[in-house]
C-alpha cells in the first residue's frame, strides 16, 4: 500500500505542475490581449511626439506642415517596396531590431552605424502636395555616438537629394558638447545641405561639433548608413523613379 502511494506521487507532481503551467500560460494570454490596444496606444503617442520635433524643424526653415498631412507607411527596406500588410500604427522597428525573426545582422563591413542589427521593414511618413506628389519624405535613423544610441528623424526633398531638416529625439551624449547635436543652432545648419548627388550617392558635408569628435563621427556614419544601400537606399531609388 505504501509502495502505491509512493509510486503515485510523480504522477500527481507532475499533474499539479502541469495544471499551474497551464493557469500561467492562459494568464501571460489574457494579459497580453487586454494590454495590447494600451500599448499600441502608447507606441502611436510617442511616436506622435517624436514627429512633432521634425515638425517644428521644418516649420522654422519655412515648411509648414501639420500632423493632419502625415501619412505613414510601412516599408520592406530590402526590396524598397512598401508592406501593405503591415500596419505602421503598430509596426515596432525597435522591437522588431531585436527579433531575430524580423531583423537581419548587418554586415560588420557595412554597419556604419553601429547597431549590428537592422529590423527588416521601416514607418516612413510622406508629406504631399496637393496634386498627391510627395513633398517631403520623414525617414527614421538611428546609430551610436559616443556614448550612448542617437535616435533622430531626417527629412529629405522630394527628390531625396536636399535635407530639410535633421532632429535628433534621443540620446545621452556628454553634456555641453556631444549633446549639442539637439542645439536649435547646430540644427539650423542642414536645411539646403545635400544628402545625395546627382547619381544617387551619399555625399553629406556638415559641421562638427568641436570637442565632440566622436559624437560628429557618429551622426556622420548613421547617416550614411540609412542613406545607403543596407539602410533606405533601395526605397530611396524607388521614390526618384516616381514610384512614392
């Protein structure tokens, strides 16, 4: 009888074990489900607040533009392409960064900006004229500076070939010099400054920031990244043949 009881305790740990596995997993669901329109809500509000900094960039070099003329777009970056089935309200590149289902590890030979590893798709935001042409193309950058990440949005012209402003939302540079890249007056500097030449090549030319020559390096090389053919080149050609 003892020899039962004893040979039947496996059993039921292992039903006991099961049973709170299984509580567990249709709790994490129900969580998950309840909480997700709070975190799409969240993401669209940061976002949101982020577009307001590019805004006001080129509200001040003489582009006005609202946040009711935005419109957001989800694009493959390999192919260029847009992903009509990706919601931009709640694609997540930063998440998706970090999925290795959803990323690519960037070559070291090509990663210029540091950040070993490029999510698959990106939200870009297009400004049009009133004919429906695009006006203005928002594109997401990022990198690494000296010490820490440098997240910014860099507008272009129509024929990506001007910057109309460059606002960088994040970092955590030293203060007083790296951190001087969010200055309204090192700012004022890319209005007019070439991103691309007539080939379609990255050419950028700009000022650094004196005491903060890694910081400037940094910027330097995140914007040749995403401006190459690894970041939104191939989306970039896509746009100059008329294709935005």
């Amino acid at each position: 009888m003892v020899d039962e009881v004893v040979s039947d305790r496996p059993s039921k740990v292992l039903q006991v074990a099961l049973g709170i596995a299984l509580v567990c997993a249709l709790l994490v669901s129900f969580t998950a489900v309840t909480l997700r329109p709070y975190y799409i809500a969240n993401l669209e509000a940061e976002r949101m607040a982020r577009l307001a900094s590019i805004l006001d960039a080129l509200n001040e070099s003489g582009q006005a533009k609202r946040f009711d003329d935005i419109e957001a777009r989800v694009v493959n970056l390999e192919t260029g392409a847009y992903a009509e089935k990706l919601d931009p309200a709640t694609y997540d590149a930063r998440r998706a960064a970090n999925d290795p289902n959803a990323s690519v590890a960037i070559p070291a030979e090509l990663d210029l900006s540091g950040i070993k590893r490029r999510a698959s798709h990106a939200v870009v935001y297009l400004l049009r004229k009133g004919d429906g042409t695009v006006d203005v193309i928002i594109l997401p950058v990022r990198g690494v500076g000296y010490q820490s990440a440098l997240y910014a949005y860099l507008a272009l012209s129509a024929d990506t070939r001007e910057i109309l402003a460059l606002k960088f939302y994040e970092q955590g540079e030293t203060p007083g010099l790296g951190s001087q890249i969010q200055n309204p007056r090192w700012e004022s500097q890319w209005p007019g400054k070439q991103a691309l030449d007539s080939e379609g090549k990255v050419s950028i030319r700009f000022d650094a920031i004196s005491g903060a020559t890694r910081t400037s390096i940094g910027v330097d090389r995140l914007l040749k990244f995403w401006l190459g053919d690894f970041g939104f080149g191939p989306y970039l050609n896509r746009v100059r043949a008329g294709e935005g």
